[in-house]
C-alpha cells in the first residue's frame, strides 16, 4: 500500500474504533450501567451486535429516535466497518490491474469441491480515504448525535493504569542457576 492508503488505513481503523467506544457507552448510558459493568458487558461484544443492542434501544425511545440511528448506522457506514474489517484482519494480497487492494478475509462461501472458500475484498485507494475521512468525523460527532457527550466526556476522565503485561518485571522467581 502507498504511503497515503497506509495513513488512511491507520484514520480508519483509530476511528472504528472510537465509534466502537461511543456505542459502549450509549449502551451503558441506555442500561444504567457504570463503568466497570459496562467493560464487563459490552466491551467484549462485536461492534455489529452493539449497533444492533443501541438500535434495540433506540427503538424503546420513539419511532423518530430509531429513524435518526437508522440515518447514521446506514448502509454506507456497514461498507464503512466492512472496509475497516477487511483491512484490519484480512490479509492483504495486493492490488489489481484496476488498482484495487485486495485483502483474503475471515469471511467464506459455500464450499466447492471439499474445500472452503475464502471471499476477497477489494477497494479503490480513493474509497479507503474517504471511509478513513467520514469515520473520523462520525467518530467526533457521535457524542452530540446520540445526546451522550456528557457522559462520554465523564467516561475519558477516570484513572487509567497500565496493562500488567506492560509491568516490569523482576527476575522471574526460581529461575536462575542449579544448586549442585
């Protein structure tokens, strides 16, 4: 990938991302659920089935609730996550004659002659940077479409430690030389 597809893709992927956090905490927002229950209950779940529990959720507000979350979770933003999917897991086998990356995804078709086979995306450089572009940017306006902002702002400011793997560690006990 150039330089700017490779930029793009880290937009992409840093953005998803974000948009994944908003939807936890709409969630928590929508169940009453704090912080810890909320890492515990949502954080775990695949970004699809928390668009489909805040849809869920959106739908017990009002009919013009569910239509404005249909609005901003459209099909274009499912091309968006499928582009953002492809990319960050999928393995990227190059680009085409009609200057196409094309990446071998988890996804597959029905098997033919005993064996699986995988599907293969493929994206334009331009479609890759305008997904980056408009997922930046709904990442930034989530909070104020989903009226969370609050209690997304609220959600940024608790103390963060670092992961125990990224802890140093002495030397590992009962490692060390033979006793004779």
């Amino acid at each position: 990938m150039d330089d700017a597809s490779l930029h793009a893709t880290g937009i992409l992927i840093r953005a998803c991302a974000e948009i994944e956090y908003t939807l936890e905490v709409y969630i928590a927002c929508h169940c009453s659920l704090n912080g810890s229950s909320t890492s515990l209950l949502a954080s775990p779940l695949a970004m699809r089935r928390k668009l489909e529990i805040g849809g869920y959720l959106t739908a017990m507000t009002s009919d013009e609730n569910k239509v404005a979350w249909d609005s901003i979770f459209s099909k274009e933003f499912d091309e968006i996550i499928q582009c953002r999917n492809a990319i960050a897991h999928g393995v990227l086998f190059g680009i085409d004659d009609d200057g196409l990356y094309n990446f071998k995804t988890a996804r597959t078709d029905i098997p033919s002659d005993g064996k699986a086979i995988n599907l293969v995306r493929g994206y334009h450089r331009d479609f890759i940077m305008e997904a980056a572009r408009k997922a930046k940017f709904l990442a930034a306006d989530l909070p104020d479409l989903l009226s969370i902002r609050t209690s997304f702002d609220k959600s940024l400011e608790g103390p963060l430690l670092p992961h125990r793997k990224a802890q140093k560690r002495g030397p590992k006990a009962g490692k060390g030389k033979r006793q004779p």
